[in-house]
C-alpha cells in the first residue's frame, strides 16, 4: 500500500502541474494577444514607411530609427522627458516622503486624517481637468498667477508662461507635481505607519531628535517604498501625454514635445506610422529598462523588521 502510495506521487505531482498551468493558461493567452503579439507587431510596424489612408506600406528595415535619432525634436522631446522625470523624483519622491512625515507626525489622529484627505485631493482630479485648470491659471491675462503676482508687487515676474518657450514645459511640469504629489504623500504615510512605533519610542529615550529621527528611523525603513515610488515615477514620465496635449500640444515651436506626444504627432498629423512606431518601440525599451531595474533593485533592498 506504501509503495502504491510512493509511485502514484510522480502521477499526483504532475496532475497538480498540469492543474496550476490550466489555470495560468487564460492569462497567459490573453497577454500574449493583447500585450505581447502588439509589441511584436509594433516592431514590424517600425520598419514600414506606412500611409495609414492609402494603405501603401514599403519595407525599409531600420531607416525609420536612422532617421529618428537624426531629428533633433525627438531628442527635444527625450530631453523634456528627463526633465520631467528629474522633477518629479524631487517633489513626488522626496519632497512628498518629507510631508508624508510630517503629517504622521502630528499627534491628533483626526488632524492626520484631515491632512491626507486635503492633499490627496488633487490627486482625485483627472489629469484633463487639472491641465484645463492651470492653463486658465497661466494665462497672462486673467490668468491667477500672474494677477497674484502684481498683486504682491511683482508684476516684472509676469509672463505668458505657456506661450514662450523658456517656461512652457516648466509650467506643465509643476502643474503635474501639484497633481500627483499627494497620491504619493498617502503611499508613503502608509509605509510610515507600518513601523514599529517601538522604534520611535526607544529613539526618543535616547534623546535622539525628530530631525534626526527622520534620517535614523524613518528613511531606512522606507527604503524600499522610495526605491518603488522612484521608479514608478520615472517610468511614469516617460509615458506623459495627457498634460502636454490638453495645455500646449507640444508648443511653442515644439518646446514642450515629449515622447508620447511626439509619437501622436508622427503618426497622426504627419501620417507617419513607420517613425510613430519606431518611437513607441524606443519608449518601451526605456520603461522595460526602468521595470527591470525596479524589480532587482527590489529584491536586493528588501526590508524586514
């Protein structure tokens, strides 16, 4: 009977398997259509001269990305992306980890309460809506911004800052900070909470500051959330469309062109679906660079407690 029991294991072992991959089976072919297979065709997209009305495709191998790095918008638009991604680790990344803090620091539960509800706000306001709104704030007329500034008795300040092109894509970029910084405070008050309380009670006996505190307690054992919230930003701004194309379309003179709007433009204002997929590609290899870097720098920095 043992030894019945002992050989039917294999058998056992491999209906389980075979079980667990019927179940997997439905996800794995709904990725491969709908995730994979595009990103295979993609490719091949981005060796066509492609004219989507007319249908006329002609092969021309790697031409399309020759060209791309040529253009110096796409590296216009390359170098708006980082801007933005710097930006942002700044203010969503560090700036928010610091009000995360600070909030958590306050003693009433109800004042923290209060806190997160007020900053998360924003967050709840579609992207449409929020660049809809600082556009009427930017405008140089009645515009909020600069009325606040002749009001404070710096009108020399006051400029179009979505119509000239040394402040256009700066003034986009701060209205996306404002948007998304209190997603990412509330992320990081959640990790903050899941300290262990001890640990700041035995830094208090031993007189060590809040300042100090902050550096000694709550930095080391945010690590890993601040590891996840950098790359997730920086793979999140090189995915921005929404906020360049509801304020400036990528204007003045192409200033505030970034990736994915560039790749809208390419494609279907110029009818070029070879160059617009060619950018699409280089944007997924940037972000896959950015997932994988995320996923080994997650796995080395994992903190436990």
């Amino acid at each position: 009977m043992t030894r019945a029991a002992e050989g039917s294991t294999p058998v056992r072992t491999m209906c389980r398997r075979a079980l667990g991959l019927a179940w997997v089976m439905p996800a794995l072919v709904v990725l491969g259509v709908f995730v994979y297979l595009p990103l295979v065709q993609n490719f091949g997209f981005s060796t066509l001269t492609w004219d989507i009305y007319s249908g006329e495709q002609e092969y021309v191998g790697l031409e399309n990305y020759r060209r791309l790095f040529d253009d110096p918008v796409f590296w216009s638009s390359f170098a708006n992306n980082l801007w933005y991604a710097v930006i942002s680790v700044v203010f969503q990344v560090f700036g928010a980890l610091l009000l995360a803090a600070l909030v958590e620091s306050v003693r009433r539960e109800r004042w923290q309460r209060a806190l997160r509800a007020v900053y998360f706000i924003p967050s709840a306001i579609s992207l449409t809506v929020a660049g809809l709104l600082f556009y009427f704030v930017y405008e140089p007329n009645i515009g909020l911004l600069n009325h606040v500034l002749d009001a404070v008795g710096l009108r020399e300040f006051a400029q179009p800052w979505l119509g000239q092109e040394s402040t256009a894509m700066f003034a986009v970029i701060a209205m996306s900070q404002w948007q998304g910084f209190g997603y990412c405070t509330l992320l990081f008050a959640v990790a903050i909470q899941r300290i262990p309380s001890e640990l700041y009670e035995a830094a208090a006996l031993d007189g060590v500051g809040a300042v100090r505190r902050f550096f000694r307690v709550t930095l080391p054992l945010v690590r890993e959330m601040t590891g996840l919230m950098t790359m997730v930003t920086v793979s999140g701004a090189f995915q921005v469309f929404n906020e360049v194309m509801v304020m400036t379309s990528g204007g003045p003179n192409n200033s505030t062109q970034v990736l994915g709007t560039w790749l809208y433009r390419s494609g279907f204002v110029r009818n070029d679906f070879g160059s617009a997929a060619a950018i699409g590609t280089v944007l997924f290899v940037i972000t896959l660079t950015i997932a994988m870097a995320q996923l080994w720098i997650t796995r080395r920095k994992r903190v436990e407690w």
